[in-house]
C-alpha cells in the first residue's frame, strides 16, 4: 500500500475514533442502540475505503 492510503486510513480513523470517544462520553448511559451507531459508522466509513485500496489493490 502507498504511504498515501495508509495516512488516509490513520486520519479517519483517528477522526473516527475522536467521534467515538465523544459519543460514548456524552451519552448517559451505553444501550444497544449507541452501540448499533458506532458499528454502523465504522461499516459506512472503513468499508468503501477497504474495498477501493485493499481488497482491489488499486492504488
């Protein structure tokens, strides 16, 4: 992978993680439903971004 693919995967997943952290602080208590939220966030972002660069190997 080109170093330009993986800064792309550190910084939203950074930012990712930021808005995580921020939910899970900021709700009162943890349900399924915050927990169906992040899973369905990393899913929309990580997902598209795995199958372009990684699983196609177009770069």
């Amino acid at each position: 992978m080109k170093t330009s693919v993986i800064l792309r995967f550190a910084i939203l997943g950074l930012l990712w993680l930021g808005l995580v952290t921020y939910i899970v602080v900021n709700t009162p208590k943890f349900t399924l439903y915050t927990a169906f939220v992040i899973v369905a966030s990393a899913i929309i972002i990580f997902v598209p971004i795995y199958k372009k660069y990684v699983k196609n190997g177009n770069q």
